[in-house]
C-alpha cells in the first residue's frame, strides 16, 4: 500500500457526470471486448525456477463480451425507447428458448446413458441437473456461441439507440 501526497489533493469536483461519457465509457468496453478471439478460459500452468507450479486463469473472452454488454445495458436501459425495449427482449427471449432447448437435449443424453458411462462422467466432474447446461458438455458451448451472437445484436440496438438519443457530437472542421 502506497500513501500519496495529499497536500495536492483534489476531490474533482470541476468534473461534471456525464452520462453520455458513462455510455460512450462502456460502448467502448463492449467494441473492446468483442474485437478480441472469442474463446473459452483456460488455466495455464507454469513451472517457476524452485520447481512450484503456478496456475494462471486465463480469462473466457466469451464471458467477458457478454458481461460488458449486459453492463452496459444496466448504464443505459433509462434511456430505453419502445423500439429498443422490444428489440432486446426479443432477442432475450430467442436466447432463453434456445437454452431451454439445449437443456432438453443434454438431459435426453443423459437419460440415454448407461449407468457405467454416467458412473465415469461424476467421476471426471460431468454430471447432470435439470434445467442447467453443464460446462464440460458441447450444449454448454453451444450456447455461450449463441449468446455471443445474441450479444453482438444487442451492442447494435444499443448503438441504434444512441443514433436516436443523438449522443453523436458534430465535429466542426475550420479551414
């Protein structure tokens, strides 16, 4: 912990809230995230010089897109119009059947199981429970791949709304 000179300090109360710097902040969160090779976490293991392994997490960049694109939503769903409302919840809605579905699909695998294949999945961490996707499953990646699209659509209504709230400045160009 670092103790920083407070003789100096200032509270920054010169500097105003803007929303619209607030929704430009995280558009530009969500442009950088999705600009990125959407893949899945993985832990990455090192040896250091005494010989201990060291495990990094590197992140899922699926899950980061989608998290940036939600919170985002949160900054900006005051400004909703019925348009984008509508929009949005139709495409949550798509996302939702299709997680229902590929649970209905998962589950009849399971059903189809025999007991000593269920046996060796528990044992290497693959189990089933109603209503939920289990990670190690491709009906798990299945979807993350879906909501990334679904995600991507979203990021557009958002970018349309703000066409529409005109949070676009003109830039004056002087000869």
């Amino acid at each position: 912990m670092e103790i920083m000179d407070v003789e100096n300090y200032s509270s920054g109360k010169d500097e105003q809230f803007s929303h619209q710097i607030l929704v430009m902040n995280s558009m530009k969160r969500c442009i950088e995230a999705g600009s990125r090779e959407m893949r899945s976490g993985w832990v990455n293991k090192k040896i250091d010089t005494r010989g201990n392994i060291i495990m990094q997490y590197i992140e899922d960049t699926r899950m980061q897109f989608i998290e940036t694109v939600e919170t985002c939503e949160c900054i900006i769903i005051w400004d909703y119009d019925r348009e984008t409302k509508n929009n949005i919840k139709s495409i949550k809605k798509g996302l939702g059947k299709k997680y229902k579905d590929l649970c209905n699909l998962e589950k009849k695998e399971w059903e189809e199981l025999s007991i000593r294949v269920k046996q060796e999945r528990i044992a290497s961490g693959i189990s089933f429970m109603e209503g939920y996707l289990c990670k190690n499953l491709q009906y798990y990646q299945e979807y993350l791949a879906e909501s990334v699209k679904a995600h991507r659509t979203i990021l557009k209504e958002l970018t349309r709304l703000t066409k529409r709230l005109d949070f676009y400045e003109d830039v004056g160009i002087e000869g």
